[in-house]
C-alpha cells in the first residue's frame, strides 16, 4: 500500500470513529446474569459519506474499476441503511 494511502485511511479512520462517537446514543440494559449494563449504540448510516471515501481508496489500492466501486459502495443500501437510504444516496 502507498504511504498516500497508509495517510488518508488513517485520517479517515480518525473521522470515522470520531462520526460514529458523536451520533451514538448511551443505552441501558437490565440482565439477569450480569445485572446493569450500560452500552453505546452506533448508528452507522450517519457516518456513511467517510465510509464510502474509505471504499474510495481501498478500490484505488486494489485497481477496482469505476463500476466495481460502485456496486461495493451502494451494495443492499436499502437494508443496511434502514428506510431512509434515498436520502444517502450518491447517485
């Protein structure tokens, strides 16, 4: 892998995580085994535009054309974005 690369999907990853961190909501769970459980719960639709600029560069590394970049990042959309994936739509 190039170091540009290595660069940008390390500054992605950063962006990533810190998008998912701000859309998550703090959940709570009672269970009998382990009793109170507190947990983040990530919504990742939200984060979708940096995800698709990963699948960029990773289809950059692997030499993926245009159309096999297009099938990974708009791949069951409609399921993995839940009900409103119109409005995330690149196309």
């Amino acid at each position: 892998m190039t170091l540009e690369h290595k660069q940008m999907l390390g500054e992605l990853a950063i962006m990533l995580m810190a998008d998912m961190k701000s859309h998550a909501k703090r959940k709570e769970a009672f269970y009998k085994t382990t009793g109170q459980v507190r947990y983040d719960e990530f919504y990742p639709r939200y984060s979708k535009s940096i995800i698709d600029r990963i699948d960029e560069v990773l289809s950059s590394h692997y030499g993926l054309t245009k159309e096999e970049t297009d099938f990974i990042v708009n791949y069951d959309i409609k399921y993995r974005l839940g009900n409103n994936a119109e409005e995330f739509d690149n196309n």
